[in-house]
C-alpha cells in the first residue's frame, strides 16, 4: 500500500489507486498524512471539516467519517483515537512525500561527493512521484496550507539541483521544454533563467539565449524594480563572449543500432513523455515495457528510445532475443552477449565462451558509458539477466510478455491496448496511405472488432489496403461474426492468432485448462469464486494459476480477485476449449458456474429481504457449497463487483434453455440489485425471466416475471407498461388463490397512481391490500404498503392521515423487529412533520432514521441518502443553513457513489446554497 499526498490525496494497492470520492474522508486522511503519524486533535479536525459553525452531530459525524476512512484503507494500517487526538500509523505502507524527501537528501549527498549521474538520477526519481500540487485541490485548505508550500519548495529545489547535473551531463537539447515551462511559471527565478539560458546556448540558439536575458531584466524592472543579479550578469557576459568554460567536451559517435522509429506509431503520448522522462532522468536497469502479444510494446520502445538517443552519445545497442517470436527460437544468453560485445568492439575471437566470463566482459565494457540498450522480444528474466550493465550510466529497455518480476531494481510498465480514439486514429493513417476512404462508424466498428489491440488493427488495414475492392464497412462486417473473426485478422507473416498461440504454448497443462475454461462464460469479468466454480478447482489453486495468467499477459487483473480476458484472447481459448475440452465437461463446467452465482444470489438474497423465503426456493436446488455474505455491507460489495456480469449470467442460462434456472436466478438477484438501485440490470433480466416464464408456463412463475418487470418499468419512469405487467401478475395471483402476491401487486400499482398523482385511484387499492395482508397475517407486508399509503397521503396533502398510516407502519415494523422498514418509516414520519411546519420533530424523527439506518447496516445505501437529504431540508426550514448543506452533501456523495446522480450533478448540489432535490429523491420522499 503507499499513500499519495504529492497530487491528489489517495492510495494505491499493488499500483492500483484507490478511489476515496468523499471530499470530507480526503480531508482527514490529508491532515493525518501530512503529521507522519504524530496525533492530529478532535478539535482540530472539527475545525477543518467545518469552517462554519459545526453542527451538534460533529463530533458524532467525524467519529463516523474515521470509521469509513478505516473501512477504506482495510488491513495493513490503522487510524488509533487517544486522549492526543487521532494519528495514522502506516505500519508496512509508503508515503510518497517521505519517500520523495528520503531520495532528494541521496541526490544531495551524490552532488556534494560530485557524482553527477546519481545525483540526476535520485532527483529525477524523487520529482517523478509528484503528480501535481500537493495535496491536490486540498492544497489551499487553511489546515494544510503551510505543509503544502513546504513540499512544494523542496520540489523546486530539487528540480533546481537535477536540472544543474543534467546539464553537467549534456542533456541540455532534452531539458529545454522543461525549463521553458519552468520560466514560464516562475517568471522571476533567476536560477531557472540562467538554467534555461545555458541549455539553449549549448544547443547552439546564442540568440535566444539573449532574448531570455533581456526578457528577464525588463520584467524583474518593470514588475520589481530590480536589476538581474550578479549570477546571472556573469552568464549573459559569458554568452556575449562565447566563454569556453560554457561548453562540455566532445565524445565520438557510439554505435547506433536501433530499428527505424515507426513511421505509423500512433497515441500513448503521455505515455511516451513519461517513458522518456524516466529513462534519460532515472535510467533504470532495466525498464520493462509488459504486455500481451500484438498491444505493441516493441513499437513503443523503440519510439522512446529515438525520443532519448540524444542522452546516450556513447551509443545505443539493440537486441531482438527472439522470446515470444511464432516459430522463432529464443536466443541463448551467451548469444545475446556475443552480439552485444561485437557492437561494444570487441573482436569476436575474443568473446568468451564461458557465459559468466561473457557477461562480466560486457559489464566492464559498459561502465561509466552512456549507452542506451534496448532488449526486445525477451522471454523470461533467467535470459535477460546476463545482460544487464551495473553502471548506472547506462540505461536498459526490455519488452516482454511477462513483468519479469525478479528482476531486482527494474521499473515496470504494464503496456494495455488502445484507447477508442487513439485506435480509430491508427487505422485512419494506415488506410489513409492507400487512399482507402473511411466513415467514423467503420473506423469505430473495426477498432471495436480488433479490440484496440495495435498488431490487429495494422493486418485488419493491410487486409483492406491488398484486397483492391474492399472497403472498410465490408470488413468491419466480416469481422463482426467472431468464429470467423481471428481467421480475417491474418496477412503474410503476421497473425493474431499465432501471436496469442506463443503465450499459450508456454503453459503448463493446469494453466491451459483454466484458460480456456475462462471463455465458457462470456461476462466482463471473473472473480476467483466463479473461476473456481468453472474449473471445479480449490481457490488457492485458482488464484495461483489466474496469477500465472496474469503475468503471460492472457488474462488482466483489474481488481483484487477479479479479472478480464481481452475479446481476441477471449475468441482464441473459445477455439481451444472447442478443440480440447469435450462437450460434457464444458457444459458441466458452466453448470458449476451458473450453480454458483445461484447459491451466491440466495445467499444475497436472504439477507437483504429475509421475509422473502419464497425467493430463494424458487427453482432447482444448487450443488454448490451454500456461501455466507457477513451482512448487507458484504452483498452490496458484491453487488457492485458482480452489477455488470449478472445480466450476462441470466443470459447464459438462457441460452442453455434452462428456464428453471433462468426465473430462480431473476427472482433471487431482484431485491439485492433493487436496493443499489441497479434498475437498468434487473431490466434486462427481467425481460428474460419473462420469457423462460412463458415457456415454463406455470401461473406462479408468469406472476413473478411479470410483477418484477413492473417494479422495474415504475422505478425507470414507463409507468403505463409497469401498471400493464402489475395487472396482468395481479390476475395471475387471484386466479391461483395466492392472496400474499395479490396483496403485493396491489400495493406496487398503487404506488405508481400515486407517483402519476391519481390519489383516490391509489388509496383505493393500499386499501385492498392492506386487507388482504392482514388477513394473511402478513404484518411485513402490511407494514409496507402502510408506509406507501402514507406517501400518498402526503403528496395528496391529507398530512393527519399519512402520519397516521407511517406510525401504523411503524409500529408493526418494531413488533417484527425489521430495522430497515423502522428506517423507512422513521423517514416518512420525518418528512410528513416538516411538510405541517413542524421542522423540529421533522429533523429529530430524520436523526432516528439515520440511526436506524445504522442499526440495520444499510448505510451507504439509498435509503440513507434520502434522510441525509430530508435531515437538510429540515434544518434549513429552522434556518441552519451550514449545516443543512453539510447533510445535502453527504447525501449527494452517497448518491454518487451509488451511480444514481453524475459527477455534474454532485458539484451543482455542493456548490448551491439550496439545491434542488435529486430527481431519485423526489420518486421516493
């Protein structure tokens, strides 16, 4: 873990930030970041969270505030409260501005002992972990104003001090846009003028150099009324004469052996400056550039390495070691460093044979030279070894399938496809050479096709560009069917398919198995427990084999214990399960997996609404182990991990005709997606629930589909298609004799009269089902459609009558001991009181909700952001107005966190005095 305070506040875990959205949780973790674990007061915290007066929750709101923020961090820190205040204890984690400082004094003890290249190499480390101002858009904050003009003074120094050893080095041509923009945002730093000013002299720009100069003088004049110092008096007298101590010694030219930059090579380009930032600043040894086959790690390495050829005038050497070729054999490291000494000079009668011999040669030949050494293609790092300079004046760029972990020192980046416009801007270029016109929806739709992965989109033009009569639509068309789509994305030589194939051969027999199980379930992304499910295997023995996967680059990690397969990788192991896997242990396989996420839907299902037993029966029963969500914190988590796969999952078992099995997954998944309002998901599902209830054709099952669908429609705003599926699973439950869903359908239909405002036609039928609920005995129920009666009671402007409804529902749902119906009607109750003038009683029964909100474990849920939201209201009615955008706040944090509002939406409400209500708000108040 290693905390950031050097740009925006956050975190990573295994290089992957961390999202903290709450601007108050930022705040906090900030301020006790900044005091490295020294203890940071209550009072001072109270002051920094709220400037205005803090309301009387405050102390009550940052005790919660702390217990999120530990929540997010997880294990491995810990935030302790004594009699001092709250302190931070970073236990094994980083902290990039510690880190920073720690690397800014190694280049200051290098530059004092004269070592000019550590020198540049630590300074350059420390300012490559900044990612803006420190502390990000917390940085004018009153409580870490002066921590972060500190940090922000040592960068400056220590780019002051990097730039000197540059320069000392000769890499003047390369440091010019920095210290144009240096001066450019420190107009009257003399030190970086005269940095400046050098650096364009020695490249051969006297004339501009001058004209840096005199800018300087007239501005120090005219905005300070000073004269330049003596420093910089000295160096522009020094320019005039052409003084000799301003130049750097020649060197003779060094072998260049570096592959012509690509002509075609097209995006990355923050990338790219990053790169080349860090290999003629840092100069690692090595850098790896990691990646798939086909993402175009060659391609970018090479283009970097023309980028910096400049900084390295003792040569640059490269190496093609042949360790992902389709039918190439990788080189040996005896070979690799025969050919690297012969390019050093040494005559090949005198190359050791010996490959430990070999390899200390090639180290004395290269120390204390400024070579630039590029490995590509490399297999493994047991090749790459031997071939790495101990100087530090060299620096190494390596390409590889792999991440080459072991490799100690070495700087990884992990090298991903395309993004949408940088594929669509690659292909534009290469058909554009042979005159093949392009629309935008045929660019999109072949870049989409070719996963934006750069070695098909270069054979999916050449493939145009060769067939005299194709155009691009005919091919995006070709491509569209995927049996036939790696077949289409061959020319010559080259192939996706081979190329994926290399990776593959490299697989012990347990990992080719798991890979190409991965594809027997088309979702997004898979989670170690549906992996496991799929190959019947232990999780420890899945995580093992993902984690191999992962490092060939065939499968992605894109969060802990979950993981994606690229759409080519994905049609490649579809071909390899066909050819490999019988039929039977392939659907028995699925099986498993849909078993799965069947018993993990109950589980979820079961503890949202455990009232609803019918809900995890329907159906067949499950063979797998039955899993156990801690609670709705736990379901939720895995709701919004699962929220795009379960639509997929529904659509699998339909695909299978397994109808049973399609309606007990629609009517488990229902309740935990509805309540993270997950409406567009449970829409899909329940149009295919709708159809394996037709086909089953039983009453019960039509009754559920139907009336899920209408839930649905209401909560998406189609309200006449919701009345017309609640209808119709109404008269399936009548005409069954089930009084309970008869009872339910009733209720949700009113709730959608009242949501079109017909009151009479909705009390009507909260009537209905209130009698049939009691007379059923079902008080869950009837606790529900009393809190609903009561809402339109409310809207209706009858206010007596809807208290009267919520504290019937309220008293039933304390008989029944349901803490989130309490919630609930807690919140009605609330709103219903405001709405009479009495704002008082309106924001006690809104802090009782919220408090039940937290005794029954549905925070951060929706129900949540509606009494945050209320409690507001309420207090701006008694003309609080601070601390009611305090709760508006967090309530539209919450919604956003949810994905019911946008990010615009978020910061019009924070920024607004009074807000208006969030549409998913006023559906529900």
């Amino acid at each position: 873990m290693e905390f950031t305070i050097l740009g925006d506040v956050g975190f990573t875990v295994d290089g992957r930030p961390i999202a903290i959205r709450s601007v108050r949780k930022r705040l906090i973790l900030a301020m006790l970041l900044a005091r490295r674990g020294a203890p940071v007061s209550s009072g001072r915290l109270l002051d920094a969270l709220w400037e205005h007066e803090p309301p009387k929750s405050a102390r009550e709101n940052l005790r919660v505030y702390v217990y999120r923020l530990r929540t997010t961090l997880g294990a491995g820190t810990s935030i302790e409260h004594d009699a001092g205040g709250y302190r931070l204890h970073l236990g094994q984690a980083g902290l990039d501005a510690a880190r920073f400082e720690e690397l800014v004094e190694q280049g200051d003890r290098a530059r004092s002992g004269g070592d000019r290249v550590n020198a540049a190499r630590w300074y350059g480390e420390a300012l490559s972990l900044w990612r803006g101002r420190a502390f990000g858009e917390l940085a004018d904050h009153p409580s870490l104003r002066e921590e972060s003009h500190r940090l922000e003074e040592r960068r400056l120094v220590a780019q002051s001090c990097r730039i000197d050893a540059e320069l000392a080095l000769g890499a003047h041509a390369r440091l010019l846009p920095d210290l144009v923009g240096l001066v450019a945002d420190h107009p009257f730093s003399e030190g970086f003028r005269a940095q400046l000013m050098l650096a364009l002299y020695r490249s051969g720009r006297q004339n501009d150099a001058l004209n840096v100069y005199q800018e300087g003088r007239r501005l120090l004049a005219e905005e300070l009324g000073l004269a330049p110092g003596p420093e910089l008096e000295a160096l522009h007298r020094a320019i005039l004469g052409h003084e000799r101590h301003l130049e750097l010694p020649g060197r003779p030219p060094g072998p260049c052996e570096l592959p012509a930059d690509p002509p075609m090579f097209t995006g990355r380009t923050g990338l790219v400056e990053q790169l080349t930032a860090e290999v003629a600043g840092e100069r690692p040894i090595p850098l790896v550039v990691s990646g798939g086959g086909g993402v175009g790690k060659s391609a970018l390495a090479i283009h970097v390495a023309w980028a910096v050829r400049d900084d390295f005038p003792d040569g640059q050497l490269y190496l093609n070691l042949h360790g992902a070729s389709p039918g190439g054999r990788p080189l040996q490291p005896i070979e690799a460093l025969s050919r690297l000494l012969r390019s050093l000079g040494l005559d090949a009668a005198a190359v050791p044979a010996d490959p430990d011999e070999a390899a200390a040669r090639f180290r004395s030949l290269t120390m204390g030279r400024r070579l630039l050494i590029v490995l590509d293609n490399v297999r493994d790092a047991a090749q790459v070894r031997p071939l790495l300079p101990a100087s530090r004046t060299c620096a190494v760029l390596v390409t590889s399938r792999k991440a080459l972990a072991s490799l100690e020192g070495q700087s990884l980046c992990e090298l991903g496809v395309l993004s949408d416009d940088d594929s669509r801007a690659l292909l534009t270029r290469l058909i554009a050479r042979h005159g093949v016109p392009a629309d935008e929806e045929s660019l999109a739709d072949v870049a989409r096709h070719c996963g934006h992965l750069p070695l098909a989109i270069s054979i999916a033009a050449a493939r145009v560009a060769t067939q005299g009569t194709w155009t691009l639509r005919r091919l995006a068309r070709r491509l569209t069917e995927e049996r036939r789509r790696l077949a289409e994305l061959e020319t010559d030589d080259r192939a996706v398919r081979a190329s994926l194939q290399v990776s593959y051969r490299d697989l012990d027999p347990a990992q080719a198995r798991l890979f190409r199980y991965l594809s027997l379930l088309d979702l997004p992304q898979l989670g170690t427990d549906t992996v496991a499910a799929l190959t019947g295997l232990p999780h420890t023995d899945v995580e093992s084999l993902l984690d191999r996967l992962a490092d060939a680059h065939l499968v992605e990690a894109v969060a802990p214990g979950r993981y994606c397969l690229h759409d080519l990788t994905r049609l490649l192991a579809r071909e390899l399960t066909a050819a490999e896997d019988p039929a039977g242990d392939r659907a028995a396989a699925v099986r498993r997996a849909l078993d799965a996420y069947l018993a993990l839907a109950r589980n979820a299902s079961a503890i949202v609404i455990p009232v609803a037993v019918w809900r995890t029966t329907l159906g067949p029963a499950t063979s797998a182990p039955p899993p156990r969500f801690a609670d709705r914190q736990d379901v939720y988590a895995w709701v919004d991990a699962e929220a795009a796969n379960l639509p997929a999952v529904v659509g699998t078992a339909a695909a299978l005709a397994a109808d049973d099995l399609v309606t007990a997954l629609s009517a488990a998944l229902f309740f935990p997606l509805y309540e993270r309002g997950r409406w567009r998901e449970l829409h899909e599902i329940a149009e295919l629930a709708m159809a394996s209830a037709d086909r089953l054709g039983g009453a019960h099952h039509r009754a559920v589909a139907h009336s899920d669908m209408g839930y649905v429609l209401a909560d998406l705003g189609r309200h006449s298609d919701a009345i017309r599926h609640l209808e119709t699973s109404r008269e399936l439950y009548h005409e069954s004799g089930n009084r309970r869903g008869e009872a339910a359908q009733l209720d949700r239909l009113a709730v959608v009269h009242s949501r079109l405002g017909r009151y009479d036609d909705a009390i009507v039928r909260f009537r209905q089902s209130v009698g049939l609920e009691s007379g059923q005995g079902n008080r869950f129920g009837e606790a529900i459609t009393l809190a609903n009666l009561g809402l339109t009671y409310r809207r209706a402007g009858r206010l007596e009558e809807a208290i009267d409804a919520y504290e019937g529902s309220l008293a039933i749902t304390g008989e029944i001991g349901d803490s989130v119906g309490t919630a609930i009607a807690l919140g009605h109750l609330a709103e219903a009181h405001r709405r009479c003038g009495r704002s008082k009683e309106a924001a006690d029964y809104f802090r009782q909700a919220l408090d039940a909100d937290r005794v029954a474990g549905d925070l951060g849920s929706c129900t949540e952001a509606i009494h945050w939201w209320g409690l507001g209201l309420a207090l701006d009615d008694l003309d609080q107005g601070a601390r009611a955008r305090d709760c508006w706040s967090r309530s539209a944090e919450l919604l956003y966190e949810l994905n019911l509002i946008d990010a615009a939406e978020r910061s019009a409400i924070e920024a607004a005095a009074h807000p208006r209500t969030p549409e998913v708000i006023l559906r529900n108040m």
